[in-house]
C-alpha cells in the first residue's frame, strides 16, 4: 500500500515537471499536422537512449509547484505567509521562467509590503478582478497528494494557495478541479482499467457542489456559476470520439489558453482520451501518449501538457513514465526526491 503511494507521489509530481519541460518549447504555438509529426519524432528522440542533448528546462508551472511541495513538507500547519514568500524568492532568484504577465506585479507588492497581509496584493489584479489565469491550478497537484484523504482540508489549503496569486472564481474553481481531478487518479487503481464517464461523473459531482455554494441566493442563476460543470459535460461528450478533426474540436470547445477556464477541463480530457490510442501518436506508453496529446493542441503547451501528466502519474505511479523522459528534464531528481519527503511529512503529524 505504501510503495504503491510512494509510486503514486512521484508519478504525479514527475508526471508533473515532464509535461511542463517538454511542453514548454511549444508555448503559445499553433500546431499544425506537420508539427505533429515533428512533436512525435521530438518524443521518439527523448526516448532514445542513445540521444544525448541539453535538458529541456522547466518553467513557471515547476518553480510554482516546487514551493508548494516546500509549504507543505516544511511546517506543521499551512503558513500562507511562508508560502507567499517562497513564491517570491523563487521568482527573484529566476525571474526569467515564462511567468505570466501580471504575477509579477503581485510579487512586487508582496515585497514591498513586507508580506504584511499576503492575501491583499492578488485581489487588486486586473481591477479588483483578479487574475483567472491557470497559474493556481498549474501548482496545486502537491495539496491533493498530501491531503487526498482529507477532502475538505485539500479544498481549503488549495483555494488559499491559489488565492495567494489569483482571486477570480475561475481561476479558483480551476484550481480546484485540476486537484480534484490529481486526487481521484491518486485514489484509483492503476492495474485496472480506469472508467471515463465515472471519473467525469464523480468530477461533475463535485463541481456542482463547489459552484453551487458560491452563488449568491438573492440573484438569478447566472451561466458563470456552472462553469465547470458545463465545461464537464463536454469532457463527457467527447469520451470515446476518435474522428478526423478531433483535436480542432476539442480546441475550439474546450480551449487551450492560459485561463484556468480554458485549459484544466483540456487537461482532464488528455488523460482520458490517453487511456485509449489516439490516431498519428504512436507510443504504447499511456504517459507519453497523455502529454505528447496535450502538447499536440498548442496553445500553453507546458500547462496544459503539465496538468494532464500530474493526474495521469498520479493513476499510473511512476512506474508509467519511461525513464529516458527523466533523463532529458531537469529538476526530475530532484522533485522525485521532495515527493518522498512530501509523503513522509505526512506520517509525522
Ligand atoms: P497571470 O496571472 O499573469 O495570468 C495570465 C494572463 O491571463 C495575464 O497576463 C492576462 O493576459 C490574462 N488574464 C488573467 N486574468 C485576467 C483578467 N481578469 N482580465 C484580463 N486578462 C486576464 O499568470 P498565471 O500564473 O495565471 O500564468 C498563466 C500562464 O501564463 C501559464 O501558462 C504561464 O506559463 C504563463 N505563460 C503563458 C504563455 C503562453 O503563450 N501560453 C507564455 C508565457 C507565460
Ligand atoms: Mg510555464
Ligand atoms: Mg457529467
Ligand atoms: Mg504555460
């Protein structure tokens, strides 16, 4: 049970940094049926292990997730404060890492203000409306491993780090989601073969509770409070379609941008159209399959290719990730190493 655990951790958390390290050299990229082949001749060279190159490098999605493993394995209980400044130093050290465009106007604010209230900065983004990037959800996979068996807990602890650098109820619902979504790959069994419409089912559920309690009784339903689950149920309708222009489907339903609203559901429909072959990607290597999918839709390849490869190492433990991949990612030594202590910390209170 525990190595299975252990597996499951380091699955997730490599799952995790690969994504974002293969994915990134295609950030913001439209991909074309040419590209596609290169993408799958870029996958067959990273698994070769006669191909020696640099390590593809990591960005944002890892440095963010590295200070989260960081919060949680450091302290007894969740310090925001401390959690606030490892994101900071994090971005000092290494401001070049792709972050998005307006979180740095928050880590300034948090360092001017000497980190006197850390929850005020990330409110005042975009005019009080706060950023609904997926920079919330792109961190969380470590809150949903440390607290899988203690549901509300990992939803609270996930909305704080989340609120943290983003304040709109996209950008927290999403967040929300994609650990939801790490929790139940955690949590399901690898040597079975896993169920779509369930694993939807259970997601949608849960959405539904989340968005529900957020709206305000006294005003009409609006469409924003079903977001999610509207997003969900297009997850459902494309389980099991394998048709010629799928992917241009899928973009242009689901999205591939860099809102929370426009990427996490994509992410969650990549591990699931992975459990199965997918025409033009040719790996028996559910893994591959998962990430090389995501990074085939454009867009923010590195999130979206990050987010998939969390939830998907999450299912499949670590023994579904070739080890040639390690070998061409950075930090992947080192994030196996911080799973094992995040597991650990957790036997210690
Ligand atoms: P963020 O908080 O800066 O949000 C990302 C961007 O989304 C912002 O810079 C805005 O352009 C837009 N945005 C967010 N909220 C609002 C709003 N309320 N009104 C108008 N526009 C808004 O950063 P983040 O941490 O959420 O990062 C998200 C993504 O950006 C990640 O993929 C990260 O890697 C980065 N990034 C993406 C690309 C790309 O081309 N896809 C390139 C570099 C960096
Ligand atoms: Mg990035
Ligand atoms: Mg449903
Ligand atoms: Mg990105």
């Amino acid at each position: 049970e525990s190595a299975l655990l252990k597996s499951k951790f380091r699955g997730c958390l490599l799952g995790s940094v690969i994504g974002d390290c293969t994915g990134a050299p295609y950030e913001g990229d439209t991909i074309t049926s040419g590209d596609k082949i290169v993408i799958q001749r870029y996958f067959d060279k990273l698994e070769d292990a006669e191909f020696k190159a640099p390590y593809k490098q990591y960005t944002d999605d890892t440095a963010m997730t590295k200070s989260i493993v960081k919060f949680l394995t450091d302290k007894p209980e969740p310090d925001y404060k401390f959690l606030a400044r490892l994101f900071v130093n994090e971005y000092v050290k290494e401001p070049k890492r792709g972050y998005g465009a307006a979180i740095g106007e928050v880590f300034k604010k948090l360092k001017a203000t000497r980190f006197e209230d850390v929850f005020k900065p990330a409110t005042e983004q975009f005019h009080g409306k706060g950023s609904y990037g997926n920079g919330g959800a792109m961190r969380v996979a470590p809150i949903a491993l440390y607290f899988h068996d203690n549901y509300d807990a990992m939803l609270e602890v996930a909305t704080k780090a989340t609120k943290l650098t983003h304040t709109n109820t996209f950008a927290i619902h999403g967040a929300l989601l994609q650990c939801i979504a790490v929790q139940q790959a955690l949590l399901a069994d690898p040597k079975k073969k896993l169920d779509p419409e369930e694993f939807v089912a259970l997601l949608h559920e849960k959405m539904k509770k989340i968005e529900n309690a957020n709206i305000d009784r006294e005003m009409d339903i609006s469409p924003e409070d079903r977001a999610y689950q509207d997003k969900l149920k297009i997850v459902e309708d494309f389980i099991g379609k394998n048709y010629e222009d799928l992917d241009e489907e899928v973009i242009f339903q689901l999205g591939n941008g860099i809102s929370a609203y426009e990427s996490v559901p994509t992410a969650i429909h990549c591990f699931l159209r992975a459990q199965n072959d997918i025409a033009r990607i040719e790996t028996d290597n559910q893994f591959r399959r998962t990430i090389q999918y995501a990074i085939s839709l454009g867009g923010d390849t590195d999130t979206i290719a990050s987010m998939a490869g969390a939830i998907c190492g999450a299912y499949l433990g670590e023994e579904g990730i070739n080890p040639e991949l390690l070998r061409h990612c950075e930090f992947t030594k080192e994030m196996s190493e911080m799973a094992d202590n995040l597991l650990s910390a957790r036997g210690e209170f």
